[in-house]
C-alpha cells in the first residue's frame, strides 16, 4: 500500500486511470504496491511484537494507539454500544456516518501503524482480506478523481417495484455516541464525498486479548466489523462491500478488479443452475439495493425463499460454499475457516435466489443466499459516477454473529 498523506492503494490521483468498462475484465488484477505499506517508513519495525492471531492484532493495536494524540485516542476508542456498533453506511459522507478516525488526518507515522492493524486483523488470501480492503478504498480515489471529490447529495437509481428495498445510497446510519465532537449526521441533501482519506478506524472497547471489542474500518462501499471476545474471533460482519467502477487500470498498467472473487464466484454459482431449478430459485420481487444493509439490522425475512441447497447437486453445494467464502474471508484466515465449517454443516438448510439475470451484468441483477447463519446478498446497480456503467453492493450478515452476537434486534 502507498503510504501518503492519504491512505492509498496503488492508485495516484494523479495518474491517467483507464476505466475497463462494465464487465469483468480476465486480466491480471495484482497492483505493484500491494504489501509495502508498513515497510516504506522505518518508525515501526514489527507491531505485531512478532506474534500473529488475536495477540498479534492487539499488540498492533497498541502500537497504533501510541502514535496517537489524547485527542486523537479519544476518536478512535469507543464505546462498544448498539449505537456506535451500528453507526455505518455505504454511503460517501465522510465521517457524519461512522465512527472512528479518518485516516486522511494521519500522519505517515500514524498510517503506516494503521496499515498494520488492518494487516493483523484481515485475510491473508489474494484478491480477499487485507488485499481486497485496498482496492476498494484505490477505486474511491477514482472517484475523487472523476468527480472532483464531491457531487450533490442525492439518490442513485433503484427499482421502481415498490416492493423492493430502497437504496442505501439515499440515507445515512446515525452518528456515533462517544467520540470527540465531530459533525452532526448527513441527511437527504449531504455532499457525497470520495477519496481515501474518508476512511475511518474505530476500537469499540479496548483492545485485549481476553475482552470484548470490535475493530471497525469503513468509508464509501466498505463495512468492516471484527468482533473479538475471551481470546478469539466471534463475528466477522456485518461486512458490505461495493466498488465503483467495478474494473479499472492502474498507473502499472495492471487491470483492477476489485471484487472479481466475489463476482466470479456468484455468477458460477448462478450458472449452474439448470432451467428447472432457476425457475424455483428466481424470485417474482425485483431488488434496488441489498434487503439488510446499514439501518437494517435483524431485519431478515421471516421465510427462507429460492432453491434449497438441499436439493442441487454435491458440485453445485461446492458452488454455494465457494460464493460465501469471499466474503467471510474479510476476517483474519483461521477465523474464516471456522465460519465456513459452520456454514457447510448448515448448507442443506440454506437457499438460494435471485432475480434479474444470471451474469451479474445488468442493473437489477440479484443474488441470495440465506442459511440459518449466513446471509450474503449481491446485487448489480446503475452506476453513481459513471451511470454508463454498473456498480456492485453486497453485504455479508450472520443470524446470530453480526457484532458478536452481543445485541438483539
């Protein structure tokens, strides 16, 4: 990761982008910079301490903790409340609608300590974790680029069914309790601003090996909630994750993708399905956003819909386990393997569906998958900024784990 004043992939403002259209490019999605964040400055050698896990994550979060000012702390370390858990979105308003410190307010020092926590607490895996956090957060400084770093409030396009969900573009999670001052919450008529820099890292609780806390890290298109408790890892969502645009080149002239795996493993999924089990798997509903997005906590459907896992072929429940992985995978990767094994155990009780097309290309397209844990939803909107183009929103929820288990809804 390229360290500067803001927090960067392998993108430069600067750089001529080239755009790879609306579909899926099968070039090589690596960028030169990955992995170099903590490396290009010599304040912090290991903060880690050497030790990897939990006790690695919270060794690093110290480390973090001791660049900051009083001030600075008093942004980052929060209560672990429903009210500050909550307080995310998917929108671009900066910090009015999640909690934590923005990153563009760090030095290097700061961000290069930063880096490092995310490094301890993502995934490990190419194109997932740690590696999919920085193009998403590379693909918003596009956006900064393109549209000057800001455009006027207001709703992208949704499904005119009045039954499906409205866009969680269109309204903001409340401001989070506890923190330093800041600004009040964003409304209707908020400026929608892109870059980096509007990246913030959140403590809910202080970190430790044998306590309760939560790490956050979000801004425009990411939610990241790590939930640790007595020692390990027990939530790893609620994770959204979206990009706009969903294909670009960096200045290395390697193409970005930053959600292939998530695309790629979805659209298998869906093609699998024979013309028999689609028509039982597609849904009559038409879909604007994701159902659970941010305000939308416990507010899953009363009745699993689609097609039961139960009845597709030993192939294709692989395929459904596969389009799962990618998401849970935001966590670290032992804990990841943990979720998955509960998720198989669970798969012949989990559904599919979906509605719109099957290749995840077209505005509308929709995916589903709901288990008696798992919750993943995948679905294709009208691009904001490039509106020539489509964009991904997608949010990975557990039943019972989303911020640990730790509030009922």
């Amino acid at each position: 990761m390229k360290l500067k004043t803001r927090w960067r992939g392998a993108v430069t403002v600067a750089a001529a982008v080239a755009l790879v259209g609306a579909g899926i490019a099968t070039a090589n999605a690596s960028t030169a910079d990955k992995g170099t964040g903590p490396t290009r400055t010599n304040a912090i050698k290991d903060p880690t301490g050497g030790r990897t896990g939990l006790p690695g994550l919270v060794n690093a979060a110290n480390a973090f903790l001791a660049t900051l000012s009083d001030d600075q702390k008093a942004e980052v370390l929060l209560e672990f409340t429903e009210e500050n858990a909550t307080a995310w979105s998917n929108l671009p308003c900066a910090g009015t609608c999640r909690p934590g410190i923005e990153l563009g307010s760090l030095t290097e020092e700061q961000l290069a300590a930063a880096d490092a926590v995310l490094r301890a607490a993502a995934g490990t895996g190419q194109g997932t974790g740690f590696d999919q956090l920085q193009d998403i957060v590379a693909a918003d400084d596009i956006l900064a680029a393109d549209s000057s770093g800001s455009v006027g409030g207001g709703a992208p396009p949704t499904s005119t069914d009045p039954s499906a969900a409205p866009s969680a573009d269109a309204s903001a999670a409340p401001a989070p309790s506890g923190s330093a001052g800041g600004p009040p919450a964003g409304g209707g008529g908020m400026t929608l601003t892109y870059g980096s820099g509007y990246y913030y890292l959140a403590f809910l609780g202080t970190p430790s090996v044998d306590g309760t806390w939560q790490l956050d890290f979000g801004g425009h298109h990411l939610a990241t909630h790590l939930t640790y408790t007595k020692g390990r890892a027990v939530g790893a969502s609620p994770f959204f994750i979206g990009v706009e645009p969903i294909s670009y080149t960096d200045e290395s002239g390697a193409t970005v993708e930053s959600m292939r795996a998530q695309k790629t493993a979805m659209a298998a999924l869906t093609a699998s399905l024979t013309e028999k089990q689609l028509a039982t798997a597609t849904l009559d509903q038409s879909f604007g956003d994701v159902l659970v997005g941010p305000g939308e906590d416990g507010q899953f459907p009363e009745t699993k819909v689609g097609i039961s896992v139960k009845s597709l072929t030993p192939k294709q429940k692989k395929l459904v386990l596969a389009a799962i992985k990618p998401w849970v995978a935001n966590a670290d990767d032992a804990t990841t393997q943990q979720l998955l094994k509960i998720y198989e155990k669970e798969l012949d009780q989990t559904f599919v569906a979906l509605s719109g097309g099957t290749a995840l290309d077209t505005h509308g397209d929709y995916v589903r998958i709901d288990g008696p844990s798992v919750w993943v939803e995948f679905i294709c909107q009208t691009g904001v900024v490039y509106n020539d183009q489509i964009h991904y929103h997608t949010v990975y929820r557990d039943h019972t784990r989303d911020y640990g288990g730790e509030f009922d809804f």
